[in-house]
C-alpha cells in the first residue's frame, strides 16, 4: 500500500519528550534489555498509553516487562499525575514540568528511560520481542513512519480543525478534505489487503486502529452529522477496525469510560450533531475480545 503523508493542519499541543533514552542491545548501552528490569506507566485512556499497551500484549511482554496503569484523567493541576512525580524528580534535578505519561521507567536505578511513546513500543518490539511475528518488519522502518503522519496529519489533526469551533467555515471544509481524502486513501488500500504494510500486524495497524478510535470515540462528536456518515462510507476501514478490535490483545485495553473522561477534561469544543452518529459499537466488540482473550494471542 502507498502511503502520501498530508499536510498538516494544527501543531500537536501536546509537549515533546522529556526523557528520551534508548534500550541497546548490552552492557555498553547503559540501559540493555533484561526482563523484569523496566516498567511501563500508562493509561490506556491516552492514545500514546494504548499504542504501547497494544504493542506489548502484542509481544506477550506481560512478565518481561510489568505494567502500571495510570488514571484515565490526570490529577494534577498541570496536567500530570501525581504517581509519576517521584520518578520525574529523581531523574532531573528541580524538575518543574508535569509528571506525564506514558513512562518506561528502570527498576534498577529508579529513574525514567524514555517518555517518548514511539520510541518506547520500537525498544519493546526489537529487544524483548523474541519469537513474535515483527512489529517492525526489517526494511519497512519508512513506511511506519509514513503512516504514522498520515495518521497524525490526514486524520487526528484534520478532524481536530473540522470540529474546531474557532476556524472559519473555510478552513474547516478544507480540513474535512483532507480528513476524507486521506480515509478514501486508507480505504483503497484495506480493500485489497488485511493489513496496511504487510500480511500480518505491524506497528503500522497499531497506529492506525488508535486513529480510527479516536476519530470515533472523541473527534466524531464536534464533527457534524453528515461529517460523520462521510466518514463512515469507508466499509473496509472500519471493517479492519472492527476485526482488530475483536483480537484480545487490541480490545481488552479499550477503556471507553476513560476515554470519554478524559476527553471531558480537557476538551473546550463545542458538541456537535454527530456526537449521536456512532460508527461502530466498541463496547460490545471489546467485550467480545475479552471473551477470547484465553486463546493464543497473536496476529
């Protein structure tokens, strides 16, 4: 499948990293893998969280690699939490930003790794993912990366401009193009295949069915109703969207209450019609997956 990424619309409000070690592969790298040294800090109620959560029930790192679960909605005034404050301080003296997630924290020396969501589920995937289909399948590093601004670009920045009560009616139509040029894109392609970039599940179907979440479960409701049935009128889309869902290791971590928590917290948007036009039933799909969830997990 091709992929074009689009221009982008909005800059991500969201701060960079700032913590951004690495794993290497032994003791020179300071930070090499061995199980049960590192811990996850997430919540899957935040798009970063879940693609990590997604990535390492993908990889069954359930022992090698423990995970914390952090609220849907963050307790601190600055938009952090307040559990992750102790390991911020200790890993950068006076340090004054919010404690954010996700965290992939050294059990060790009790200080952050990584705070960088991509960088995180890439370490996971290369050096505890032994035995496991690729995430990441040699050669196909470009045409992650290209989804991945297709995603943040075409689709979660569109949709936030076409549901943005402060642009003019201009710059939402041109949003919304774009939002639907970059789905009739994705559409064509899911058509002819199951998976974006390869015959099985890559980091690049994990990206992609948190867009398709989002869009759904936050972005469709500033987003008119007509916008929404638009947005629908992609069958194999959402048909992708809906078969992922059902694997346990994508729908058990669907957390649709914290989602629509979270979204209530920090949202400043107006709701529109298509609040009312739900695309696909994510609560009964994910309880299907947690009903297959004791099968062998694996794309």
């Amino acid at each position: 499948m091709s992929i074009t990424p689009l221009a982008a619309h909005h800059p991500s409000d969201r701060p960079g990293p700032a913590f951004r070690g690495r794993i290497g592969r032994d003791a020179r790298s300071g930070h090499y893998a061995v199980p049960r040294r590192y811990r996850l800090h997430l919540s899957p109620a935040d798009p970063d969280g879940l693609r990590i959560a997604v990535t390492h029930s993908l990889l069954g790192l359930d022992t090698a690699c423990p995970v914390t679960v952090l609220p849907a909605v963050p307790d601190c005034p600055d938009g952090g939490h307040s559990a992750l404050r102790p390991l911020y301080e200790a890993s950068a003296h006076h340090y004054t930003g919010p404690a954010l997630g996700p965290v992939l924290s050294d059990d060790w020396s009790g200080r952050i790794v990584s705070t960088h969501g991509p960088d995180i589920a890439r370490d996971l995937a290369r050096h505890f993912g032994g035995g496991r289909p690729s995430l990441y399948p040699c050669g196909a590093q470009s045409e992650i990366e290209a989804v991945q601004r297709m995603c943040a670009q075409g689709v979660e920045q569109a949709a936030q401009c076409a549901g943005s009560a402060d642009a003019d009616p201009r710059e939402r139509a041109e949003a919304l193009d774009t939002l639907l040029d970059t789905l009739d894109v994705l559409e064509r392609g899911l058509a002819a295949q199951s998976y974006l970039i390869s015959d099985q599940v890559t980091a690049a179907d994990v990206e992609l069915w948190v867009t398709l979440v989002q869009l759904d479960t936050v972005h469709r409701h500033h987003l008119d109703a007509s916008a929404v049935r638009r947005v629908a009128g992609h069958p194999a889309l959402w048909a992708y969207a809906r078969r992922l869902t059902a694997h346990p290791a994508f729908g058990r971590h669907l957390d649709l209450d914290g989602i629509a928590r979270r979204h209530e917290a920090r949202c400043r948007g107006l709701e529109a019609a298509g609040a009312a036009v739900q695309i696909l039933d994510w609560a009964a799909l994910a309880m299907d997956a947690d009903r297959a969830r004791p099968q062998v997990e694996g794309p």
